[in-house]
C-alpha cells in the first residue's frame, strides 16, 4: 500500500501528468476564485456597510473559506476525477504494466455520472463533519473516516471499471473493503492539507490503479478489459 503511494507520489509531476495536474489545479482555483467575487459582488450591491465592517467581514470571509477549503476540497476534486481518469489511468497502466491488456475508457457520460453522484456524497459527509466541529475531537474521526471509506470507494471503483462490470468490481471492493478505506484514508490525509489537496484527483486515481492491479491479481480476475455493454 505505502509503496503504491509513493510510486503514485513520485509520477505525479512527471511530464505526462503535468498538464493533467495544471487542468485539476486551474480548474479547482477558478472554481474558488468564482466563489469569492460572487461573495463580494453580493455584499457590496445588496448590502451596505461602513468600510472598516465590510473590510472585516471580507476578511473573515476569507479566512472562513480557506478553512472551509478543507472541506470542500474533497467532493470537488471527485468532481474533476471524473473528467480525467482515463487519461491518468491510461498513462498509468501504459508506463508500469506494459504487458497487461490496457484498460478500456469509460463512456463519458457514465464518467461524468459516477463522478457527480460521488460529489454529492462525499459533500454530505463533510457538511456533517462541518456541523461536528462542535464536538472536539469528534469532527476529525468523522471527517477521515467517512472520506476514507468514500474516497477509496470512489476511486477503486472508477479504475477498476475500466477493466471489470460493475457488479464484479463491488464484489471485488466489498471483498477487501478494509484494504480499500485504509487506501482511502491515505487519499482524504492528502485532501486534507491546502494546496496539497489540489492533486487529490491524480495522486488517487494513479495510486488506486496500482490497488486495483494487486487486488486483481490476488482474486486471480483476468486481466482482460471489461467487455463491451
């Protein structure tokens, strides 16, 4: 596990990966950056303070999301991971499985779908761990639990949906469910910490490649990609 990671680690910053990376992390800032003049455009035309207040609430308003990124981090790197998985993938099993069969892509709009159906989730899970802020302690086994078991989820199923149906690729997590959320927790740690939580989407989709290929092979699946449905 701990040697997937650090292979997965070390290739990010590659040259094949560089301008996925430069996507995931120009997309995720805008994002952001969107948000943050949608917040001023809205206090300074709807609401009228004096300058020292409104200059204090901008402040703290930034400050509050750049905590909040903490959180927000995760469901909208699971967001991107749908929009680039097979390249990462791809470039993956190209580079350190030479001689398995490559996996086949998914269709984009079942990317797209699995993807938003993930967001959805894991921005639930930490809507609750917001709330769970209150209760010392508590907030941060709620936050890494729940992404760790999510996150792993997320991403071993859309890598090993490239080679395996659906049905065999739950079977084949819930069969290693443990293994799996461990991975995860790896993922959500690194989702944890600001400016390093922008290759979340790449560092995850490439390390679970590598659990999905040790998992296949253990189970004695084929190394075949998934057939056509």
């Amino acid at each position: 596990m701990l040697a997937a990671a650090g292979q997965a680690f070390q290739e990010l910053f590659t040259p094949p990966f560089r301008s996925v990376l430069w996507k995931c992390v120009g997309f995720t800032i805008g994002l952001f950056a969107l948000l943050v003049i949608a917040i001023e455009w809205t206090f300074s035309h709807f609401v009228e303070w004096p300058g020292w207040i409104e200059m204090t609430i901008e402040w703290l308003g930034g400050f509050a999301l750049v905590a909040g990124s903490i959180f927000l981090i995760p469901p909208v790197t699971s967001l991107i991971a749908g929009l680039y998985l097979d390249d990462i993938a791809a470039e993956v099993e190209r580079t350190d499985y030479p001689s398995d069969p490559p996996g086949r892509e998914l269709p984009p709009l079942q990317a797209v779908g699995l993807a938003a159906k993930f967001f959805f989730v894991v921005l639930a899970v930490n809507i609750l761990a917001l709330f769970l802020l209150l209760i010392p302690g508590v907030n941060l086994i709620a936050f890494y639990l729940g992404n760790g078991y999510l996150l792993g989820r997320e991403y071993f199923e859309l890598a090993a949906m490239r080679h395996l149906p659906v049905e065999e690729v739950k079977r084949l997590r819930k069969a290693n469910v443990g293994y799996v959320s461990l991975c995860g927790l790896i993922i959500a740690g690194i989702a944890s910490v600001p400016i390093l939580n922008l290759i979340t989407p790449i560092f995850a989709t490439a390390f679970m490649v590598r659990i999905y290929k040790q998992l296949a092979a253990r189970a004695g699946l084929s190394l075949a990609p998934r057939p056509v449905s």
